[in-house]
C-alpha cells in the first residue's frame, strides 16, 4: 500500500513522458500510447528459443536450430524484436547510467510476460557480470532490470547463487561458434539455488550462447526447469 500510494504521489508530482516522442506517457510508464504500439512486439517467434520467425509462423513452431538441437533451457521469453527502437532504448540502458530506461524496460518486460501468461519461476537469476566488467561499468544491467520484474511480477531474485569466474571479449561482433567458445566456462554455482524454477534474465539475447551456458551450469546444479527472460531478441 505504502509503496503504491509513494508511486502515485511521484507521478502526480512527475507525470509520465515518452522518451521517444516527449508526449504525455502511460500511467507508470513513460512511453505514449502511439509509441507502445509501435514497439516491435516478439509475437511471432520459436516456441523455444524465441527466436523471430515469419507472420505466418505456427503458433508453436521450432526454429531450424531447436529442431536440430534444443537449447538447455526449456523456453525463451523476448519480450521484443531487436528493432527500433530498442537498440537506443537497451543501449542507454547497458551504457549509459539511463536508470529511466532501465525502469521502462522492465516494465514492459514484466507486462509482456503477463499477456503472454508465462509461468512464474520459484527465482529470478540476472544473468552476472565479471567483477572487472561490474566496476568498469558501476552496474550490471540484467541485475536492474531484473529488481524491477521481480518488483512488478513479486518474484524474487537470486542474484547469489551464480558468478561470472572468467573475463570474458564482449560478445559483440563474434561469430555463433566464436561466442559459444567465449562463454564456455565462463560461469560458476557458488551456492546451490533453493529454486528449482529458475528464470534467466538477460537485456538482450542473440545467439543464445551466453543464457545457455548459464542454463547448462544451473542444471547441473540440480535446477530442474530453466526459463529465460529477455527484452529483446535478435533476427
């Protein structure tokens, strides 16, 4: 209650406005209607990977690659297409200390997962930085992103269990087989998870090679179901 009524206290005394347009924003989020409506919804997509697929896609259509070799986790949620506008929205996210566009894009995360009526995990897991790239950076991206899901969704996180034990070359840029490699090893259980629904939260999965290996690594653990939650999702 407490919390709700210092929200609306906030949006009276700042309403909300659209950082693409400037025009008056929704109730809790600072986008306009207009702007909302043309974000790139994921809605045609693999059933398990997420992965974008044509318009006239199968409901639970397989990519070619889940067909051939299923990922380790068992669904993918992107919640948008890596389309515009959401590489400048993501990108101050990441880059920039934008801790506006952080709040939005959790928002419309957690409110993506709700239409789509995902199952609710036991935990959500942000997907870690290396404690290099976390000072460099003074943040870690999925972390944020993730406290505001959990806020809106009322999962917890568990931003413990998992840790980032080798520096790895940013992913960009790199080839599928390239970032397979880059990854591997790359994290550690350091406490085994009290979950055993485990949702992974990243901003933006790609290839897929960072979350899996994630995934790989909580299974092992002795997780038995392994979602991932993603803003966007590349072609």
């Amino acid at each position: 209650m407490l919390r709700r009524y210092l929200e609306q206290t906030l949006e009276r005394l700042y309403p909300p406005t659209c950082v693409l347009c400037g025009a008056a924003g929704r109730a809790g989020l600072d986008l306009c209607d207009g702007c909302v409506a043309d974000l790139p919804r994921n809605r045609h997509r693999c059933a398990r990977c997420a992965l974008p697929l044509a318009p006239t896609a199968a409901a639970q259509a397989l990519c070619g690659a889940c067909q051939r070799q299923p990922p380790p986790f068992d669904l993918c949620s992107a919640a948008f297409r890596y389309d515009e506008p959401m590489p400048a929205l993501v990108g101050g996210a990441k880059f920039r200390s934008r801790m506006d566009l952080v709040r939005l894009l959790g928002c419309c995360l957690a409110r993506a997962l709700r239409e789509d009526d995902v199952e609710m995990p036991d935990a959500i897991v942000p997907v870690p930085l290396h404690p290099r790239r976390l000072r460099e950076r003074g943040y870690n991206q999925a972390l944020e992103i993730a406290r505001v899901v959990s806020r809106e969704l009322g999962v917890p996180i568990d931003a413990r269990s998992c840790a980032r034990i080798l520096s790895t070359a940013p992913q960009a840029g790199l080839a599928q087989k390239q970032r397979r490699r880059n990854v591997r090893g790359a994290f550690q259980v350091v406490r085994t998870p009290a979950a055993t629904r485990i949702a992974i939260l990243d901003d933006v999965v790609t290839t897929g090679s960072t979350v899996a290996e994630l995934a790989k690594v909580l299974r092992n653990a002795g997780v038995g179901r392994v979602q991932v939650w993603a803003v966007a999702r590349t072609p």
